[in-house]
C-alpha cells in the first residue's frame, strides 16, 4: 500500500471527525430545553428569586452563559484529554460510564458482525453456485424473513422461545469477558445472534448478486476452458474479485452497530452504550448524550478508515487512482 494513499486517507479522516463533533454539538444545543432550568425545577425553589440566582449559578458552571464557539472549544479541548464533563443525573464524570459501557458494545458489535460475516458470506455463495436450486430458494427465503422481521419483534421472540423452553433469563449483572468468558459469551451470544441475523440477510443477498456477476464474466470462463476445477474457479477466482462491496458493506454496518443495538441491549438487558443512551435522552443528561454520540461517530469515522484501507489492499487499482 503506498503511503500516498495513507496519507491522503488520515488527512481526510481529521477534518471529517472535527465536523462530526461540530455537528454533534450544535444540534444537541438545538434541543428544546434547558438544563438549567431543568434542574433548578426538579430541586423545587420556592421563590422566583432563588430560582433565578440558582439558573445563574448553574448555567455559568456549565459554561452556558458563554458563546456557542467558546462553549465548543472548551469542549474539544477536554475531550482531547478524556474528559467529557459529568453526568447530571448519575452524579460521576462521564468518562467513566465511557469505560464501562464502550467495551461491552464493541464486544457486542465485533461478536455480531463475525457471526454475520461467517454465516451470510457461505450461504451467499451457494446460494450463487446453486442458482434456482432449492437451497438457493432455502437461503433467499432466510434473507428476506431476515430483512422482514424488525429486530425488536425477533428479539422478543428469541428470549420468549429462551425463558419459555429453557428457564433462561438475562442476568442482572453484567460479567466482563476477562474475569468469566463463559458467563459473557452466554449472556452476548443471544442479542449478537439476532443481530447477525438482521444484518446476514443484506450480506448474504450481496454476495449472491456480486458472484452472479463475477461467475458470467470472460476471465472465469477462461479458467474453467483452461481445466480449472469448479471449486478453485469458484473460491480463488470469483469469490476474491466478488468480495469487494461486500466487504465495504460489512465495514459500514460494522460502523453504524454502536447505535443500532440499543433495542437489543434492551431486550436482553446488556447494559452497553445503546441503552446508556437512550436513558441519558430520556433524563436530558446532555454531556452523556453528547459524549456518547462522539464516541460512536469516532468508531464509525474509524471503522469506514480501516475498510477504506483494507479496500486498497485487495484491490490495488484503488491506491493508485
């Protein structure tokens, strides 16, 4: 890979991430409400007079009485140092609800995209090889109940079929993977499974498409005049040259996961940064909200870099162009 193409890609990564964060948080000072005042009403003033020196006092703690741009500023420059204010509802920094519930989603996302990945991918390319046979009816009819059900209504069933026929329940306490591996598989298996289940479905139908198109081409046709065995022109000739927007397409739903598995975090009760933010918007607990969606467009912005690279690593013409 030429270092070129790096460069060009890191330097396209900085300015994309600072508008992220500008975007982050302008909208999030868009939002109906202040939390000032928020927080002064629940305290329960009596007198108008001490409400109004308490929304003084909190606002200029918060920095609210100072400009947008300042406000921003001094925002970028604490969460360059890890510090992304503290939580007005849990009452500690938010970095360290960060350090909690960022690893038990990227466990949960990395978990759910190599399910995705090691079932869609097979099942596309038999579905591809057997075109109009019954298994490729059998895997075209998994893909489109895959893409039908909402992952809420499978979610619900999964752990409905669990509790009903097995007495499984989601444990109250979350394990980490390093003090029990079996307790957390046993407890992220079944939200990744339906996860995977969601997302193989769109996988596995694109790498059926792809290694249609692929297998009919001239280059393939040469191979199998040239004596080439069926599953050598299959697996070394089409599949490597079908995989390319299959790979940029698990790279994007890799990126998007962070924020896409807060029905599932729910349902089976993974305390991981989907459901973080959905209690933080539910509270108004804005420096969480705000921490939070940085930290998922910085893992978005990263994963998209590393399958950009990746891409041009498969494919030199991409490098080079």
């Amino acid at each position: 890979m030429t270092g070129t193409y790096l460069v060009r890609r890191l330097l396209l990564f900085i300015p994309s991430l600072i508008g992220a964060s500008i975007l982050i948080f302008v909208l999030l000072r868009l939002v109906p409400g202040d939390i000032a005042e928020i927080l002064v009403y629940q305290a329960g003033s009596e007198t108008s007079a001490i409400q109004e020196r308490q929304l003084r006092e909190i606002r200029a703690e918060l920095g609210l009485d100072k400009p947008v741009v300042v406000q921003y500023l001094q925002w970028v420059a604490s969460a360059v140092r890890g510090d992304f204010g503290h939580s007005y509802t849990q009452l500690r920094p938010v970095s360290t609800i960060l350090k909690e519930r960022v690893p038990r989603s990227l466990e949960l996302a990395a978990l759910t995209v190599v399910i995705a990945t090691v079932w869609a991918v097979p099942l596309g390319v038999v579905s591809a090889v057997r075109q109009n046979s019954w298994a490729d009816h059998v895997v075209r009819i998994l893909s489109i109940s895959g893409l039908s059900l909402p992952i809420f209504f499978s979610g619900v069933l999964v752990l409905y079929g669990l509790v009903r026929f097995f007495q499984w329940l989601p444990p109250l306490e979350f394990v980490s993977f390093v003090d029990d591996p079996a307790a957390n598989l046993k407890q992220l298996i079944w939200p990744a499974l339906v996860q995977a289940y969601y997302i193989s479905a769109p996988i596995t139908r694109l790498t059926r498409s792809q290694l249609l198109d692929v297998i009919r081409q001239d280059f393939v046709r040469t191979a199998r005049a040239k004596g080439v065995g069926e599953r050598a022109v299959v697996y070394r000739h089409a599949l490597s040259n079908s995989l390319l927007p299959v790979v940029t397409f698990i790279g994007w739903w890799g990126g998007r996961l962070l924020g896409g598995i807060v029905i599932t975090e729910i349902i089976f009760s993974v305390p991981g940064m989907g459901s973080a933010l959905a209690s933080a918007v539910a509270q108004r607990d804005y420096p969480t909200v705000q921490a939070i969606v940085f930290v998922m467009a910085v893992v978005f912005l990263t994963v998209n870099l590393l399958v950009d690279l990746l891409y041009a690593w498969l494919d030199p013409r991409i490098r080079y162009t």
